[in-house]
C-alpha cells in the first residue's frame, strides 16, 4: 500500500460549501483507499460530509490531501483535479464577473 500526500489551493470564490463539499465526498467514496483532507490545523476524513463541512474551507484555504491504499496516487491526484478546476461550474458567467459573457 502507497501513501500520498499532495496539496492544492481552494480557488472557487465560495469556497469549499454544501454542494462543492458533497462532490469532493462522492468523489473520495469511489475510491477504496483511506482519503483525508486537512486545513492544517484540523485533518478529517474525506468519504465524510459532516467532516468535510467542519474544514469550513474558504477562497484561499490551502489543503493537504493524504490518500493511503492501493488506489492512493488515482484518488488523490483526483481529489487533487477536482480542487484546481473549482468544482466545476457553480456560478453562471454573469455572477462571476458581472458581465454576460457575450
């Protein structure tokens, strides 16, 4: 079993919230390894909402994402991904910058 330990940068302008926090659970649950997530000061497991809403993770937190089992380097390079891109599409083009993208 391999141990991973990576770091990444909360980008999405409203942080790590409900529906952001709920993929990155989903996301960790499909892997069979161990995924933790910490803010420094508290680390807690990943596969666990409740868990993750106490990071209360804001626009600039830095994490470090620890993985342990035999699909360790997949889950946490994944979990990883999901932080670099800002979970996706959470706000239309006109919240995000006051325009209407046109």
């Amino acid at each position: 079993m391999a141990k991973v330990t990576k770091e990444a940068e909360i980008i999405n302008k409203y942080g790590l919230h409900a529906r952001p926090a709920m993929q990155l659970v989903e996301l960790a649950s499909s892997f069979q390894s161990m995924v933790e997530v910490s803010n420094g000061t508290l680390s807690v497991d990943a596969k666990s909402i409740m868990s993750v809403m106490r990071l209360a993770a804001t626009k600039g937190t830095k994490l470090t994402i620890t993985a342990d089992g035999q699909d360790a380097e997949e889950a946490c390079q994944a979990v990883i991904d999901l932080i670099d891109q800002g979970f996706g599409p959470l706000v239309s083009d006109e919240d995000a910058d006051g325009s209407t993208g046109q």
